[in-house]
C-alpha cells in the first residue's frame, strides 16, 4: 500500500554543515508534500508546502534561505537545512496527505 | 479554520475504553474532524475522521454530536501500545485534499497496566 518514508531516519552533524533529509512516497505520486518540525514536548509545527516543479511555500517566520526545499519528481521531496546550528535540532517528519506521514527524521547538530 | 480545544492528557486503564474529547464549537458545515495519534519518537498515524455521520474502523470510532460542535474519539479496549498523543484536527477538505494541516498541542493518553 501507499506508504511515506523519510530518509535518514536519523542524523548527527557538526554545526555550520548542512545535512539533506528525503521524503519519498512509495507506491503513488504526491504533487504535493509538506514539511514539520517538531521540538521535544511540543506539537508539530508546519514548516512548508512542497508542490512538486514549483517553489515551495514556506510558513511565516520558517527562512527559506535556510531551510531548502526541492520537490523534483512525484515521489521525492527534499529538505536541507543549511549551515546546521544546533537550534536546528529536531524532529523532522513529512506528509503527503492527511493520511499518509513519514516515520521522521531526527537531527543533532553538534 | 475551526479551532479545537482537547485536554492536556487523560489516563486510562488496559482493557477499558479511552474516550478522548474534542471541541470545536466554531465549526463550519463543509469542515472535517480528523485524528491523529503520535506515539513517541514516530511519525504521526493517522486513526479516522467525519464530517456529520459517526464513522468506525478497525483503530477507532468517532462519536460527532448532532450540532457538531463536539466529538469522542473511542479506542474500545485500550492497550499499552495505544499511549500516545491524540490530536484532534479541524479541516475543510475530504482525507487527499493537499491542503495544509495544523496541529494543536493534543492529549496525552497515558494506558496503565
């Protein structure tokens, strides 16, 4: 069946580099495809839209310079953070629609 | 969008009902009530969602009230795998409408042995 997966699942990095996280759907073609930040204890937090073969749509206060969104085909839709601080440390987890989430994607920025 | 108001958290004894609130008296006529649960360190999974009609499935049943301003989300025999967060979600769109979802803070269900 129709199913969201992220990768890595996990992933440590020094701060100043930029790390790529995927989100790919499997088994049917999303045109479009959202990204979430969650810190400990709180909710998640939409970041952006991603609509493939067009800019993404960034929410307010989210840099778009620094939060890099990419959306080349119907299965994969890409986020690199830029330059890694360990503010950036979180919990990233994609979407597809309202039923399909991928398993997320934990980073540590050192 | 409508906004939902839920309880912090809630406990709930193995083998017995959750019965999860949610409300959102603000609702309007064409938007959905959707749920979602977080367990930790996941993705979250989506359980169900209505419009009008009570709905069930084989995680859940949606309990909506007439005037629709309410609605019950019941797990029928809880288990421990079943703590989590529960997030009540208010939306105009049926489940592959592609338009954004924003998540409130939800309710910590807590299963006990």
């Amino acid at each position: 069946g129709a199913v969201v997966s992220q990768h890595p699942s996990w992933v440590i990095c020094k701060s100043g580099t930029s790390v790529k996280i995927e989100c790919r759907s499997l088994d049917f073609q999303a045109t479009t495809m959202f990204w979430y930040r969650q810190f400990p204890k709180q909710s998640l937090m939409l970041m952006a839209t991603s609509n493939e073969g067009s800019k993404a749509t960034y929410e307010q206060g989210v840099e778009k310079d620094k939060f890099l969104i990419n959306h080349a085909s119907l299965t994969l839709s890409t986020l690199t953070v830029t330059s890694a601080h360990p503010e950036d440390s979180s919990f990233y987890i994609c979407s597809a629609d309202r039923t399909l989430f991928g398993p997320g994607t934990r980073l540590l920025v050192l | 969008d409508a906004k939902t108001t839920q309880p912090p958290s809630m406990d709930c004894a193995e083998g017995r009902a959750a019965n999860l609130p949610c409300n959102h008296s603000t609702i309007s006529g064409n938007e959905y009530v959707y749920w979602y649960r977080q367990i930790h360190s996941q993705g979250p999974q989506y359980i169900i969602h209505g419009l009008k009609n009570n709905e069930t499935n084989e995680m859940a049943s949606l309990i909506i009230t007439e005037d629709r301003k309410s609605s019950t989300l019941i797990l029928p025999h809880a288990t421990l795998r079943d703590t989590a967060v529960y997030y009540c979600i208010v939306r105009v769109g049926g489940p592959y409408n592609t338009d954004k979802l924003i998540f409130g803070t939800g309710t910590r269900l807590q299963v006990f042995p």
